[in-house]
C-alpha cells in the first residue's frame, strides 16, 4: 500500500459526520490509511467467496458476506 | 447516511489492489457503504477519545486507538 486510493478531504468529511468540529491532517491521513486497509481485507474476502461460487467478478452479495466476517474477527 | 462521502471509483481500486479483476457496480457502492459506515464509527470513538483528553481536535493517536478498539469488537 503505497499511495492510499482514498482521498483525506473525504476522510475529513467522513469526521465532520461523526460530529468532530477539527481533525488534524495526520488524523485523516491515518484514518484513510485505516479505512482503505480494512476495505482491502474485505475486498480480498470477498474475491474468495467470488471464485468459491465460481465467479470472476465480485458482486454486492460478496461483500456482505465478507464484511460480516471481517468484522467478526 | 444519505449521500456516500467515499467515491466508487476508489472503491473498484480498492478491489483492484485486492486482486479482483472485475468488481459489480453495486458491490463498489456496498463497499463505499461499509467502508464509510467504519470509517465513520471509528471517527466517533478518537471523537470520544479527543475530548477525553481536553481537545477537540482528532489526532491521529485518537484515530489509532479507536481503531483498536472497533476492530477488536
């Protein structure tokens, strides 16, 4: 994980939601650094439920399941 | 959550990342949706965390540590 996917002005917003009035920098970068690790583990997940149902491409029902699991653990 | 804060381009390169060759356009928007809905819980724990400690600005030591702890759950 190089460069995140995930933009910090979105980061920021998603703080605003949660009803934080300031978040420094290095917060929203982290928190997008967070949120794209676990959206990658479930995306993972979810590729393997793919191929276990013999499928190539990922649908919404993947990624249900695999969040469950995810957030499980 | 009315509108998603996270845009599904970022979340078919999140799928990308995490191998999957092709990704449905309603799995990337269920992507968004989790991720945000994470990303937004943790916000409201370092939220908790920062005013905890007399701030009211989210560092990244807050997003850390409410990490923790919704990934532990």
């Amino acid at each position: 994980m190089t460069e995140s996917e995930i933009g910090v002005a979105a980061m920021h917003r998603l703080c605003k939601k949660a009803g934080a009035e300031r978040v420094s920098e290095a917060a929203a970068k982290e928190l997008g650094k967070v949120v794209e690790g676990i959206g990658v583990k479930i995306a993972k997940d979810a590729l393997e439920y793919a191929v276990h149902s013999g499928r190539k491409t990922i649908k919404a029902k993947d990624i249900e399941i695999a969040t469950r699991k995810v957030m499980e653990k």
